[in-house]
C-alpha cells in the first residue's frame, strides 16, 4: 500500500498507466522484430516503462520513493524469494535424470503409438507438478520422450502437444510453480489452500486432455522409423521419493520456503546417494565430466565456480529481476489512483461477480497471450486489478488466484509465436520429424481444456467461494 500520498501526473490519474502502456508497446514492438521474446528480453520494455513515466510524473522526489517502496515491498519479494528456492529444488530433479528414467520405464514395458502418448502427457505432467518448471518439462520430454515416441510409432504433432500439456498442467498445478505462488500471494493467501482448490479445475482439464488424445490416436498414428533399446538408469526412479515428499510437506506445512529446503536437501542427497551426482567436484583441468551440486573448475584466474545449485538460482535471474521492475510500475500506478479509475470503469461492466471473473480472466489471458509469458501477466493484473476488483464482489481470493493461474496457463502455451511453442520446435528440427509451430499448436488439447473447464465454472458459479468456510472478505482482510 502507498503511504506517501497521491502521485500527482500530467494529464491526471490515467496517466499513471503509462508504465504498462510502454510496456506493452514495447513488447509488441520486440516480438514483431525478434519474432518472439524471453524473460531477460522483457527487462529493457520494464526498464523503460519506468524511465519514460518519470517524466510524466509531477513530483520526481514522490516518484523515485514510490519506485522504491514498490520493488522493496514484501508483496514482492515474497514470490522473489519462493522462486530462487523453487529454482534450485526444480534444477536438481532435472539435472538427475527424472524424465529420462520416466520414459524409459515406459519404453521398456513395450508400450508404443497413443498409449506412448498417454504416458508421455502423464509422465510431464508429474514431473512439471515435481518441478514446477514449464519449460523445464518441454526441455526434458523434448529432449527424451519426443524421440522415443517416434521411434515407437507415436503422432509427431500429438506428442508434442501431449509434452507441452504435461507442462502447462504442472505450471498450473504445482506448489513450486511461479505462476502458482504469484497468483496465491497476489490475492494474500496461503499456496497450499490455492493448490487443494485448484485440483477440480486441473483435473478436469487433464481428464478432456487424455480423452481427446485418445480420440485423435484412434484415427492417427505415427510411423515407427527406429526400433532399438531405450538405455535408462533404473535409479532415477528413486527421485520419485524426495518429489513425492516435497509435494506433501508443501501441503501440510503451508510454506513453500520450509517445502523447497527440504526437498533440495532430500533430492540432493538422494541423487548423491544413488549416483546419480556428485556433492562437489575440483577440478583444475576444467574438463565437465559430470553433473555436481558444487563445482570448481579450472585454475588461476580462470577459476569458476558452479554447479547445479548455481545453476538453479541463475535460473531464476530472469523472472526475478523482471518482477521487480514490474511492481515498481504497480506502485506507481497505485500511488497515481490509476486503479481507482480502472475499477470504477470496470464497476460500470463488471457489475456482477460473473462480470467482474469475465473481466479478470480477459485481463490475464490478453497480457499473458501478448507476452507470451504467464508469471510477469499475473503479476501485473493480480494485485492491481483482480484483487479489488473481485472482493469488491465477494469473490473468493483463493477463486481469483484460480482464476489468474489458469487462464494463465491457456494460451500462452499455445500460440504459435509464444516462447512455449517456439521452444518445443526447436527441439525436433534435427529430429526424424521436424515440426513447425502451426502443426504443434492445434494439439496442446490442455489450454482449450483448461479454458472451457475456467469458462463454464464462472458461467455457472463454481468455486466462487472456494475455501471460504464461512469467512468474510474482511475476516480475510484482517488476517493478511
């Protein structure tokens, strides 16, 4: 919240969303050029969105402070700190083989064509909800499952789709996902009580996804062109355990914190432990033989030091330095009353809590769609539009943080200039069977899934007082 007054700007209270209006621009601008964009690309739109507000502001001293007060708020550095712990448990689960040990177990039971597909879809989709990582679930299954799938006569496009499915359905669903802990501390409330009541809505989309890849495989199939072994590690399996623990501890504890460091220490070890890793590796040649929590490599001045631990915090540089600058820009449309304006505008079509979902989910979908990113799209409609916006009609928090993690999750993993699709394709151009983006589009059968499951429970009021148990907006008020 502002304490410092109101931020006077030229041409009144709407000029306070100048920040998001160059954003946006600006990402439109870097999309067309680059043809799609990542999380360190969006830092410069963000950067300049609060260089070129600057001079629209009236008090430059109220504005510096402002900036200040927003990116050092705890509303942001709550999910700042979730994803740099988030980011080491998700590395150590990727880097010791998971997926890979997943797919192999399927190969070996002789499974082939749709129902490899099948498997493939549920074997990401545990994983990303292991993970939370999206891409981290794209990477592995692309880089692992896609090939096997061939090999086994599976649907190149419906495979693809199928992985990228398993993706978008972690990233909703997952304690440890982004999207997950940005929408449930946007609303002030609480991961675990988020994740229980977002399962209704995952599940189902999930169980439209399966029965349309086996309508589909049923008239479709692949050709088989390489027949051989699938090598595996048997071991990798073991990882199963330390997943299945940091999911329970997450739910029970409440506090993704206490889940991730314990699951990171769990995972660790038992990668260790089973050698799968090594705990700390010197070596001065400089030579990467194999993956090590902690690493020193070379000599002299040459020296650096890395590892998987490393690695999983460098992951998370990216978002967490984007959403710093883009509460900076909340804060200034917060202190300006832009959102005072864009809710009394709103009250005039958001007149119902179905009107006012409608609204949250357009806002979501638009901004994510647009930027092709999901996380930095919950941040800037969470707890500047949606949160006011749906208690003003006594919508449930937990339901608002629903709403904009899962439509979050829709399109942006579909469309076909998004990083998500992009990213996929990259992985099957020196494949049996290149794609393009168009042919992988149609069959990520989660974001229509997840879309008609979040359309038709607003349009018949489902879940709109999810995990209230009786309570007020304002008893939830005075728990925050």
């Amino acid at each position: 919240m502002n304490k410092r007054g109101k931020l006077e700007f030229y041409g009144g209270e709407w000029m306070s969303f100048v920040p998001f209006i160059v954003f946006l621009v600006l990402i439109v601008l870097t999309t067309f050029v680059a043809g799609s964009i990542s999380n360190g690309a969006l830092w410069i739109p963000a950067f300049m969105a609060l260089i070129i507000s600057f001079f629209f502001a009236k008090d430059k001293k109220l504005f510096s402070n402002i900036i200040i007060d927003g990116m050092a708020s705890r509303e942001a550095i709550i999910p700042v700190v979730c994803w740099i712990f988030a980011g080491v448990f998700s590395r150590i689960l990727r880097e010791s083989g998971l997926a890979l040990g997943l797919a192999g177990t399927s190969a070996s039971l002789g499974i082939s064509g749709t129902t490899f597909v099948v498997v493939s879809f549920i074997s990401s989709a545990i994983f990303a909800t292991a993970s939370g990582t999206g891409f981290g679930t794209i990477a592995a299954g692309m880089g692992v499952l896609y090939p096997a799938g061939l090999a086994l006569g599976a649907h190149p496009a419906l495979l693809a789709g199928a992985i990228v499915s398993g993706g978008a359905f972690g990233d909703n669903l997952a304690p440890v996902s982004d999207t997950t802990i940005c929408s449930a501390t946007s609303q002030g409330v609480d991961v675990p009580g988020v994740v229980k009541s977002r399962l209704k809505y995952a599940l189902t989309a999930a169980g439209m996804t399966l029965i349309a890849i086996v309508i589909f495989g049923m008239t479709h199939s692949g050709t088989a062109t390489v027949v051989g072994e699938f090598a595996y590690d048997p071991k990798t399996l073991l990882m199963l355990i330390p997943v299945a623990l940091t999911i329970w501890i997450a739910i029970k504890s409440g506090d993704i914190i206490i889940a991730t460091t314990i699951g990171s220490v769990l995972a660790g070890g038992t990668a260790v432990m089973a050698g799968l890793m090594d705990f700390i590796q010197i070596d001065p040649s400089g030579e990467v033989t194999r993956n090590a929590l902690f690493r020193v490599s070379g000599a002299g001045l040459d020296r650096t030091v890395d590892g998987i631990v490393y690695t999983g915090i460098n992951s998370m540089i990216q978002v967490v330095l984007l959403a710093i600058l883009l509460f900076g820009s909340i804060a200034i449309m917060r202190a300006g009353e832009g959102d005072i304006k864009l809710l009394n505008s709103l009250g005039k079509v958001a007149k119902t809590a179905k009107g006012a979902e409608f609204s949250i989910m357009g806002m979501t979908i638009s901004l994510s769609a647009l930027m092709g990113l999901n996380a930095p799209a919950i941040l800037a409609v969470g707890a500047s539009f949606a949160k006011p916006l749906s208690r003003r009609h006594g919508i449930s928090p937990y339901r608002t943080a629903n709403l904009l993690d899962a439509t979050s999750c829709t399109l942006v993993y579909s469309l076909p200039w998004t990083p998500a699709i992009i990213y996929t394709i990259g992985f099957t151009q020196d494949s049996a069977y290149p794609l393009t983006a168009l042919e992988v589009t149609p069959f990520v059968f989660y974001a229509i899934a997840m879309l008609i499951v979040m359309v038709a429970s607003t349009l018949l009021g489902i879940g709109r007082n999810d995990n209230m148990n009786g309570r007020t907006i304002e008893d939830l008020e005075n728990i925050e």
